[in-house]
C-alpha cells in the first residue's frame, strides 16, 4: 500500500544478474485517490539482464491520479526481450507518466510485438510518452511490430532527451518499429 513515504510497484526485480522470466501474468494497479508526490510502477527492473517480459497485461485502469505512473520501468537493466505484452494506462492530473521507460544504460532491450494503449492525463510541464529510451540506453536497443494508441492528442516517444510524434517522428529519430503502427 502506499503511503507518504515510499513508491510502490506491482512486481519489483532487483539484481537477477542470471535472468528471470515474468510470463502470462495480469499485472493490475489498483490504487485509489491521489499518488502525489510518489511513484508508482506496474512492473519496476532494477539492475538485472536476460529478463524475458512475455505476454504479460500491465494495466493500470484508471484508479490513479497525481503523482507518478510508469507502466514498465527498466533501469540498469540490460539483454531484455519486452514482447508481445498489453500494457495500458488511464489516468488523470499526472505529474509524469509512461508505458515503458528504459534508462539507466538499459542496454541490449528488444521490444516487439506489443499493444501499448493509453488515456493519459498530464498536467504542468512535466511528461507522458508511451515509450521512453534514455540516450545511455539505445545500444543495442530494438523495437518492432508494436502497436501505438492514445486516445490523447499528445502520444509521443522520447529518444534521448527529445520526445517525438508516434510514429513517423519516432520511427526517424531512433530507427526503429519499421513495421509498427499507430
């Protein structure tokens, strides 16, 4: 449960250095009024490689507002297969919010065959963008045959520290999802 001291996550991997598979699982956040100013994580990796992330449904219906939300979060997470998962979000009068953000050297990630879906919210000058790839973590990095939708006029991606349109501007910035749509 959350409370004014701690984030929270509905599944945390921290330091599988061998690998780990998350398969075939509903992931559903569900919580309640206000977040702010904390986090919260429907899937949160830490520090670990050859993670296999596979047909799993991440969601978070709604419940949420305020605060922080990041469907998929991968940081120092390294050789990572994110493939054929539903990740969805609805939210609203979010400070930041994304489906899947890789950064901290996230290296060596593949990200195919996915449904990312969104109704997000976000207010002030902080960010939403259905996918985020910090620039220490673009080695290595594939994405293909993904779909995109939002129902919100501002789907974007972030390639480094640039956010761009889905999906032409994604596609020419980080060369990727040629076979995406959105």
């Amino acid at each position: 449960s959350l409370n004014s001291n701690r984030n929270a996550a509905g599944l945390y991997l921290e330091g599988l250095s061998g690998g780990a598979t998350v398969q075939y699982n509903g992931i559903y956040l569900r919580i309640p009024g206000s977040q702010d100013p904390l986090t919260t994580y429907g899937l949160y990796a830490k520090s670990s490689s050859k993670l296999v992330i596979d047909h799993n449904r991440i969601s978070n219906p709604g419940i949420t507002s305020d605060g922080n939300f990041h469907n998929a979060y991968l940081t120092a997470t390294s050789n990572t297969s994110f493939t054929y998962n539903d990740v969805h979000s609805d939210g609203e009068g979010m400070t930041t919010a994304t489906l899947l953000t890789l950064d901290s050297a996230s290296t060596g990630v593949q990200v195919k065959n996915n449904i990312f879906s969104s109704n997000i919210d976000v207010t002030g000058a902080s960010s939403s963008a259905t996918i985020s790839v910090s620039a220490d973590s673009q080695a290595g990095f594939v994405a293909d045959y993904n779909n995109y939708f939002s129902s919100h006029g501002a789907n974007t991606a972030v390639w480094g520290a640039q956010a761009y349109s889905l999906l032409s501007g994604w596609q020419s910035a980080s060369g990727q999802d040629a076979n995406s749509i959105s």
